[in-house]
C-alpha cells in the first residue's frame, strides 16, 4: 500500500470519526431532548420556557446550526493538515 | 398612500429586479444552464438554497399550523431544518466531489446501470411535479389574496416569470434570483415579527420575546396554557400526537429533505468539496433565521387571538376581523344567539373557524402596522413561492434533456442541442404546473407528504451507501428503490385516498401516520439493498475506485 493511500485511508477514518460524533449530537438536541426526553425535559423550567419544548421548537435548530459550523472547522482543518502532508 | 399601490409597488419593484437579473445571467453553456457554470459563492448558494428550501407554505402557512398544533408543529420545525445536517455531513460533499449535473447521474454512473438511472428520473420527475403544483397554485392565491385578480390570472403572471428567468438564465438565472428573493422573504418575515413581538413583550428579538413576559409580568407560554385547558384544548406546550408518530414524520421529514433532488442538485453548483459542505451551513442559518422566528409569531399571535375574540362581544371586534371574515379566512357562527363569541376545542359550541394562514396575513394589521409592511409581505410570499418553483423547474428539465435526452436516448447530441432541449423540457414544465395551479388536483395538499416520503424511501438509502460502502451493487440499489417507492406509494394510497381497501387512523401500521411512513419505507430500502446486495457479486474495480475517489477532498 502506497503512502499517499494510507494517508487517504486515515483521512477518511479521521473523517468518518468526526461524523459518528456530530451525528450522535444531531441525534440528541432533537430526537433526544425535543421528543423523546420531552417530559422529563419539561419539568424544567428556564425563563418562559419548558426545557423540552424549547428545544422541539428552538434549541434543537440552534444545534443543527452549530453542529454543522464545527464540522466545517474540523474538515477544513483536516483538509489542510493532508495537503501539508502531500 | 392606498394600499394596492403600495402592493403594486412592491410586485412590481421586485419582479423587475428579477427580471434585471435574469438578462444579466443568461445561461451559455450546458453546465451554466444546469449548474450555473459551477462557480457560486458559498454564502450565495446558501442564500439561494434557503430561497430555494422555503415555500410558500413555509413562509404563509407554517407559524399559523405551529399556531394551532402547538409542540405537534415542532416535528415541522425540527425535519425541515435538521435535513441540512445530513447534507453537510454525509452527501453534499461527497456529491460534488462527483462533480456532475444532476441526482439520476450520481445513481446512474455509481450503480454502472440506465435502470437505475431511470427509477432515479422517475422519481425524481414525480416528487418535483407534486411539489411545483402546489407552488404555482401558491402564486394563484397570494395574487389574489393581496392583488384582487383572480387565481388564473395571479398564476399566468407568475408562470411568466419563472418562465422568463428560468429558460433564459436556466440554473444561473435561477441562483441569482433566489439570493434576491431570499433577502426580499426574509425582510418581509422578520419587520412584522419584530414588532409584534416589541409590542407584545418589549423585546425586539422574537425568539427572546418568545419566552418572555407580557404587560403583566406572566410569561406567555403559561398564559397560553392556562388559556388553552380553559377553552378545552390540549396544552399548549405538550403535544396529542403519539411519541412515535412524532419520532417517525420527524424522521421522515429529515431524511426527504436531505433526498430532494431539487435541494441537493444546489450543491453541484459551488466550486469545491469545502464551499459545499460551507454553503449547507449558510443555507442552515439562513433558514434558521425564519424558522426560530415561525413559532414564536405562533404564540404571539395564537395568545392575541384567543383574547381578542374569545368571549368578547362580536360587535366589538376590530377591523380586520370583518376584513378577514370577507375572504373566508375567518368565519363566525352565533350558535347560542347570545352576542358573544365562543372559541372552543369542541365543536359543538365552537363558534369561530380561523384558518391558518391568517396567522402570518392577519398579522401587520393586528399590530396596526403602515400599509407598505403589508405590500411587504406580498412581495416575500411571492418570492417564497416562485423561488422554490423556479428550482424544481430545473430539476425536471434537466431530468427530460440531460438525464433521459443525453445520457439514455441521443447520446449524441450536441452541446447547443442539449441546450435547447432543455429550455424546451423547462417551458413544458412550467405550462405544465401552471395547468395544476389553475385546476388544482385535489391530491396537492396530501401529496407534499408523498414527496418527502418518497424523496426519503427512494434517494437517500442509495445515494447514502453509494458513498459509504463500496460493496453495494447495482441489483442491491434498484431493488431497494423499488421497494422504498412502491411501499411508500401504497401506504400513502391506502391511507389517504382509500385505495387497496383503504383504511383509518386505527388501522395505521404500528400507529404511523401516511406522513411519517417514510421513515419505515426508507429502513425497507436499506435492508432490502444491503440483503441483495448481499447475494450478488461486488461492483467492479472501476467503481470502487469511483468510491474512493469522491472521498478525497
């Protein structure tokens, strides 16, 4: 195998790595705390809001926001870091 | 000033804007037409995606659903909006590494297989043709909502349009517009909003005024619950939908965003792997900006209404309550003849018909706002509404001239030929879905769940493998569309029009309602491609270093 393929294969591990945990957090702000948890979440209470209905109706998009910024910054430095390398 | 020129100002402002650019972004070549030459700012694209995203039924009829369905209307929220993460994450990327035209491509040339390519077409030609009828029938109603000319005439105006922008400029026409009305919708939403929510709570930030107090220092959302078990509905804040239902239309939701070829086909536009992962994230926040904004213009305005009318003499009520009585948009029936009006979740002594949309329409009036706010939000739900069709426009001309023209029945033909064929296929469309706005098939509305269930059981699970696995084939992939789409279409059939023996709510597999089905039919897909797949031999060596190919950055 020759370098450059393992340094491919290990991007593509690194990257593969980056998304299992942005998904899991994807999973979480919505399915998580907006509909599964949502009860429980909803004897919270923050200011105005029950927690839980919060995040169905706002945190949740909040997180979708952010989750996808920090996958832009983690891939942009990975990208960076393999074209050093070449 | 009189409100109709204030309205014919705006239209007129902002079509000739459109117009303008579309002179200014004639299409030249193929990849100009169906991809807008592939060079488009990330921070445009998103803009134009968002533009793209949001109909008319986001920007017109979402807050007012939210408005009554209260936490059942986040599953709208939460699966249009979390779509954009499994583009970012998982095919946007990855799709334009590709760097072809359309979706049926992807299919086509990752699967070695026209059959393939053709179920792709299919599919894609039947979720785009549900979706822009709808569309133009939304440019019929805001037309004749605002402009009193009647539906035909509002929805000929509006194929004009579409027509001249996206047959001249194809995909660049269409991109240029789209940021255009993007920053027209997103105004129009966002000055209403930010006043009532000043007026109501004192705070300009909606999303703020949302959880905020009102003039007596009770927060809004208890006071909407308390208001609601009084009046018999169900609690604000907590849903009657069952947790899985939710889980499932959330779900299915999602996934048909991230499988809709006229959304990802906007990331074959951007120069490079980064720009498309960077232009799903704007696209996200650009939406985002409407979408935080849609629930708490819900709470506003549900918890005005309800005091407002509720148990308040019919003579004294405002204005605009007469003036929306005439569209039949609000409706009052004195059932016990006693003056008053009952607002109540039963029907028996129910007294007043609202219908959703009034909650974004009726707004600037509520709030006593100048006569060119309302003029505003005429120009932004016409531009919600010929955005998102100008880009589903595309998809099905660039499905007639570049995916079943080119790359199945004259392989031969020529660049300017290939051109004509698609202006052609996109004036067919338009005429088209023109003839669906003007007579309406009474299957619109209960077929925009049918898109995202079949975008969601038919391209997600094949483009998604396709990129992580290597291994998948083609038999794997066809019959997993297959199945993903018949399963789907026979769920829906049954269920909403009563074919196959039709069916209740109580006979629902598993309690899942036709919209959230899409979520099952897309777990069929995938087993069933990953089974066969399976049992058949592994693609050949030129795919897989296709594979490999399209996960370098």
């Amino acid at each position: 195998m020759s370098t450059s393929t393992h340094k491919n294969n290990a991007y593509w591990k690194k990257n593969i790595q980056y998304i299992s945990i942005l998904l899991s957090l994807w999973f979480t702000v919505s399915f998580g705390c907006g509909i599964l948890f949502v009860e429980q979440l909803n004897s919270i209470q923050i200011g105005g809001f029950k927690l839980g209905f919060w995040f169905a109706q706002q945190g949740s998009i909040y997180g979708f926001v952010i989750i996808i910024f920090t996958y832009i910054y983690l891939m942009n430095r990975l990208d960076n870091k393999l074209n050093k390398d070449n | 000033m009189e409100l109709q020129y204030w309205i014919w100002i705006a239209v007129g402002l902002s079509f000739s804007l459109y117009i303008g650019i579309a002179i200014w972004s004639r299409a030249g070549s193929t990849k100009e037409f169906y991809v807008a030459g592939g060079g488009v700012h990330p921070i445009a694209n998103g803009m134009a995606t968002a533009a793209d995203w949001m109909s008319a039924a986001s920007f017109i009829s979402m807050a007012g659903i939210i408005s009554f369905s209260g936490y059942d209307g986040s599953v709208y929220l939460m699966g249009w909006t979390g779509g954009y993460v499994l583009l970012a994450l998982l095919l946007a990327p990855y799709l334009r590494k590709f760097g072809k035209f359309t979706v049926p491509d992807f299919i086509g040339d990752r699967y070695y297989s026209n059959t393939a390519r053709s179920v792709a077409v299919f599919s894609a030609l039947i979720v785009s043709f549900t979706y822009i009828a709808g569309q133009m029938r939304g440019v019929g109603v805001v037309f004749s909502r605002y402009l009193e000319v009647d539906i035909v005439t509002g929805v000929l105006i509006g194929m004009g349009i579409v027509l001249f922008y996206a047959v001249i400029g194809g995909m660049k026409g269409i991109t240029y517009t789209q940021v255009a009305q993007y920053c027209v919708l997103i105004f129009a939403f966002m000055v209403p909003a930010i006043y009532i929510s000043f007026l109501i709570t004192g705070n300009l930030v909606p999303q703020l005024g949302f959880g905020g107090v009102d003039a007596n220092g009770v927060y809004l959302l208890d006071k909407l619950d308390g208001l609601h078990k009084e009046l018999g509905f169900h609690e604000y804040t907590s849903g009657s939908k069952s947790m899985f239902d939710v889980f499932c239309i959330t779900m299915a939701l999602m996934v048909g965003t991230a499988g809709l070829p006229h959304v990802i086909v906007r990331f074959f536009t951007v120069k490079k792997v980064s720009d498309a992962r960077k232009s799903a994230g704007w696209a996200l926040l650009f939406i985002a900006i409407l979408y935080t904004t849609a629930p708490a213009i819900a709470v506003f305005s549900r918890t005005n209404l309800i005091e407002t009318v509720s148990n308040k003499p019919y003579e004294h009520m405002p204005y605009w309550f007469e003036k929306w009585e005439t569209t039949g948009l609000l409706g009052f029936k004195d059932k016990n003849k006693d003056g008053l009006i009952q607002y109540t979740a039963d029907t028996a002594t129910n007294e007043l018909e609202v219908d959703a949309d009034i909650m974004v329409m009726a707004n600037p009036e509520i709030a006593d706002l100048p006569n060119w706010v309302i003029a505003l939000l005429a120009a932004g739900a016409l531009a919600a509404a010929l955005s998102t069709a100008a880009g589903l426009l595309l998809v099905i001309s660039s499905a007639v001239s570049h995916d079943l023209l080119k790359k199945m029945v004259m392989p031969n033909i020529s660049e300017r030929g290939e051109l004509i064929a698609a202006r052609l296929a996109a004036t067919g469309a338009v005429c088209l879905a023109g003839y669906f706005g003007i007579n309406p098939p009474g299957f619109v509305a209960a077929t925009v769940a049918l898109a995202f269930g079949l975008a969601a059981s038919s391209f997600f699970p094949v483009i998604l493998l396709g990129i992580f696995s290597k291994r998948v084939n083609k038999e794997g992939a066809i019959s997993g569309m297959l199945v993903g789409i018949f399963l789907m279409l026979f769920y829906m059939l049954k269920f909403k029009f009563g074919w196959f023996g039709g069916g209740t709510k109580a006979d629902w597999w598993f309690g899942i309602s036709p919209e959230g089905f899409g979520t099952i039919a897309m777990m069929a897909n995938f087993f069933v491609t990953i089974t066969v797949t399976s049992m058949t031999p592994a693609p050949l060596k030129e795919i897989q270093q296709l594979v490999e190919n399209i996960r370098k950055p």
